[in-house]
C-alpha cells in the first residue's frame, strides 16, 4: 500500500475513462489465486523474511509459486494440522498462510473490501 493517491483501482478507472476508453468497454476484475513462496527457515516467515523461491504450486494452475484460491481454502479446511501459522498483512491486510516451507498470501472478502 502506498499513499500515492495515482496507485489506485479509482484512479486508474477515472483516468482511463478521462482518456476516451468507453466506460462500457471497462472491465475490472480481482484474481483469486494466492503467491506462495518457500522459506528458508519455517521459524521465521515475516514479511520481508529470506524465501529460497517459489513454492510448489497447485494442482489447477500447474504453476510453481501460484496457487488457486479453492485449493488455499481446502489446505485450511483439510490440512490445518500441517499449518503452522496464518494472520494477515499489516499493510495491506491480505491474509497469509504458512504451512511448512511454503508461505502464500492471497485476496479474501476483507483484504479487497
């Protein structure tokens, strides 16, 4: 998050209908996939903490370090004895999850709302 009021969903979506791009012809949309990272050490997985890389991604987007946010909500729903911590960002209050070596943060209702 920054304090630049240019680096914005509102701005950018005013300064494009400012610049002739028909307000019809706009779409916005929000992706719903988390980014997941390993890290060095599991005990430490701050923000900014060492990664060595991205993580092993999931089954439905067949992409190491991305993962479908279905498969996020199925690793805390079934797997939460293999999660080791979960919060939020403080500066932008997206939701994180660390589970072992792998840490992914993601978009929910709250993060984007």
């Amino acid at each position: 998050a920054t304090d630049n009021t240019q680096d914005s969903i509102d701005y950018m979506l005013n300064y494009m209908a400012q610049s002739s791009v028909p307000k019809e012809k706009m779409v916005m949309s929000v992706p719903f996939y988390g980014i997941a990272m390993n890290l060095t050490d599991p005990a430490n997985h701050g923000l900014g903490d060492p990664i060595s890389g991205a993580a092993a991604g999931g089954e439905l987007l067949g992409q190491a370090g991305y993962m479908e946010y279905s498969e996020i909500c199925k690793l805390i729903r079934d797997h939460n004895d293999t999660i080791t911590d979960m919060g939020r960002l403080s500066d932008t209050n997206a939701p994180y999850i660390v589970d072992g070596q792998r840490w992914t943060s993601y978009d929910d209702a709250k993060s984007i709302a």
